[in-house]
C-alpha cells in the first residue's frame, strides 16, 4: 500500500499507510485540526533481474549495437 504524507499546522507533517482508493485523511489523527496532503519525493524503486519492457524488448539491431560499443569500452581500457 502507498504511504502517503500530510501536514498538520499544529502537529507537523506525518506518513500514513493508505489504500489508493481511500479518501484522503481531512483531520489530524493527534489534534483533530484540518490537514493537507503533501506531494512526496524521492521514492526509490529498485528493478531487479529480467522482465521489463526497456531491458527485455530491445531490438536485435539495439542489442546489437550496444554490445559492439561495450566491447570497444574494453579495447580502449585495455590500450590505456
């Protein structure tokens, strides 16, 4: 589930777990007072291993190209 940030003017901001479908939070779960929620940054998502659609569904001309430029990286550390 998403967590999601809010401000309260007495209480500072807080994070809580919601469901995407949930309405969002109209008072402070402490004090009670009106909040707003906040547009969170810097969510990190890691992709691991095989299976998304940049790394898997390249075209053969792509792949092929990008092997060629790797292994010239290779020549040029190797002649340093």
């Amino acid at each position: 589930m998403p967590i999601y940030v809010y401000k309260c003017p007495q209480c500072g901001t807080f994070e809580t777990e919601q469901r995407i479908t949930d309405p969002a939070l109209e008072s402070c779960p402490t004090c009670n007072r009106p909040v707003r929620r906040l547009i969170a940054g810097n969510v990190s998502v890691i992709y691991k291993g095989s299976g998304f659609h940049t790394t898997d569904y390249r075209s053969k001309e792509y792949k092929e190209k990008a092997k060629s430029e790797s292994e010239n990286k290779g020549d040029v550390k190797a002649a340093s």
